[in-house]
C-alpha cells in the first residue's frame, strides 16, 4: 500500500477531537520510529496555539518557526530545523503571535502546497484539538489519516464528533469542486424536515437525491480510511475498545476505519517529557515503545490490532 503526496512524500497527521490525549507525544515517536529506519522524516507542529513538539523531542524552542512564513513569507523549507534526531527534522509552530481565525485562505493553499513538497519520504502533521475548519483542513491534506483517543467516553464522543465533521468537510470541498455544494446545503437545511435523525440518516438522503451525488459520496467514503490509535491504555480489557469504535464509526456514521493498535499508559512517558528526552530514544526497549513500532508498522501497511 502506498500512498504518496506531489513531492513524493507521504503525509501522515495525527487528530482527534481532545487535547491532551497523546497527539503529541504519538507523532513525536512515531517520526522518531520512522527515522530510526533510516527515513527522512520532517514533523510539522500544526497545533498554532499550543505548540510543543520541540518539547517533546528534547530540544529547546527553534528560533525559525510558522510565524516566519506566515508573517514574513519565508518559505518552510527553510524553517526546517535538525532534531538532534538522525532524518529528522521540525517544523516548528507559532506560539501566541498568530491567531488561526486571522489566516488568509491564499496563505493556507500556500502552506499546504509547500508542506506537500517538502524534501522528505515522510512529514508527519500533528495539529491542535477542536475542530476548527484550519485544522480539519490540515488534516485533510494528509494521506494517512491518523485519529488519537484514550479510553474514556468524553474522549471517545470527540473523537466521533471530529470524525463526523471531518468526513462531512470532505464531502463539502468535494461537492463544491462538483457544482453541488448547493444541494448539499439545501438538504442539510431541510433535514428536520426529512425527520433525519444522525449522520448515516443524512447520507442515505443524499444518496437518494441525485445519482451523482450518490457516486461523489462514495468515492469520498472510499477515500477517508481513518486509522485509530488507544492511546494510555491502562487495563487489558480495554485493548478492545478499538474494534468498538471501529464498529460504531461504521454502523451510525458509515465511516470505515482500522484499529491501528494501541500504546499502554507508562509512567516513563511524563518523566522523560520533564527531563527533555525523546521517549523513543530514551527507551527504545519498553514495552510502550515497541507499541508505537507497531502502531508504525500497521500504519505504513494498513495492518491492525487483530480480534
Ligand atoms: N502513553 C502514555 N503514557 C503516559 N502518559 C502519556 C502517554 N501519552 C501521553 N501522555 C501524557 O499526556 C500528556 C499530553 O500528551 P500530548 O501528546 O501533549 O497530548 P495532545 O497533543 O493530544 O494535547 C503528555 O504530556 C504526557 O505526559
Ligand atoms: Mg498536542
């Protein structure tokens, strides 16, 4: 299975719908696993309001970041800064100087156009939580879609809440592109009246409105193949929580998805963050860490947790 960007990179980002559930934390050592395979790797810190991937890998705050492309056009090429990490680099976000709303559509289009051809074999993106329309998109742009949870119902239900708003942001764009967005909004518009009920209501109703619409939906359907990652997992029963969500995402909002695996709860991971240190260097032979190397795997393959 390949799956690769204009420049020839492939984009993985990491979302969902929480903060502080291990975005972070997974993106930083899943760059470092992929590194430590000799790939060159580029992180980008999307998350403009908090970002702390630098943290995360151990190194001070980079001097070049986001603000410089965003403020002063510099291109991001030139913002990317060595880790310490061998192939891997960072590009680092902005903290406090730039506030998402105020992004001019012609600046994000750039931005996604240049992290597309950044020179690497992987950038991997991790963003803020919420579901603000600049992150969706951000996350759009990827070819591995990859969604964090923990295993605790209000983390589970954001994470259903981002899906669904994620998928129906594709479908938007799609139809736009297709001079249906029309339709589209005229429907959503209408569906109290169509007694719609939930999201998998909602796209059997498009499905019935037009027959393109119906081929539009399912190319969109068959192009959003989320990959959900457990992350701090503290009792085994709750392995299993990832085909649960993998079935509900399926059977109430139609989305098909794959238990990428799962990454125990481990005291060392906040410890090592407090010292400075990158887990995954500093712990390559705990059992976490070869949780985040399967996790590695099964996103490179499509493989998953099995049953
Ligand atoms: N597997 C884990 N085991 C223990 N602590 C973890 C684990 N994953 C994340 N954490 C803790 O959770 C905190 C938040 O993680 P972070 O990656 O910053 O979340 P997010 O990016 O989703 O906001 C980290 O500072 C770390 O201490
Ligand atoms: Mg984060």
């Amino acid at each position: 299975m390949t799956a690769h960007g204009e420049g020839g990179c492939e984009i993985w980002a990491i979302g969902g719908g929480k903060g502080g559930i291990g975005k972070s934390f997974l993106i930083s050592c899943l760059g470092t696993a992929l590194a430590g395979r000799g790939k060159r790797v580029v992180l980008v810190d999307a998350d403009l309001g908090g970002a702390n991937l630098h943290s995360l890998l151990g190194i001070g705050r980079p001097k070049a970041s986001l603000t410089s492309f965003f403020e002063k056009k510099v291109p991001l090429a030139e913002l990317v800064v060595a880790t310490g990490i061998d192939h891997l680099g960072l590009l680092t976000g902005a903290i406090g100087s730039l506030d998402p709303d105020h992004i001019k559509y012609t600046q994000k289009l750039k931005f996604f156009g240049q992290i597309k051809k950044l020179d690497a074999e992987y950038v991997l993106i991790d963003l803020g939580a919420g579901t603000h329309f600049n992150t969706i998109d951000t996350f759009l742009l990827a070819d591995r879609l990859l969604v964090v949870t923990v295993p605790e119902i209000t983390a589970i239900e954001n994470l259903y809440f981002f899906l669904k708003n994620t998928f129906f942001r594709k479908l938007v764009h799609a139809c736009t592109e297709q001079g249906l967005k029309e339709l589209l909004r005229k429907a959503w518009l209408d569906r109290r009246r169509h007694n719609i009920q939930n999201f998998i209501e909602f796209l059997a109703h498009l499905r019935g409105l037009s027959p393109r619409l119906e081929r539009l939906i399912e190319e969109q359907l068959d192009t959003f193949t989320i990959q959900i990652v457990l992350n701090q997992v503290k009792l085994r029963q709750d392995i299993v929580i990832g085909h649960s969500i993998r079935s509900v995402c399926k059977k109430y909002y139609g989305l098909s998805s794959r238990y990428a695996g799962y990454v125990e709860h481990d005291d060392l991971v906040p410890r090592c963050i407090n010292n400075r240190q990158s887990f995954m260097q500093a712990y390559p032979a705990s059992r976490s860490a070869g949780q985040i190397e399967l996790v590695a795997d099964n996103v490179l393959t499509g493989g998953e947790v099995s049953l």
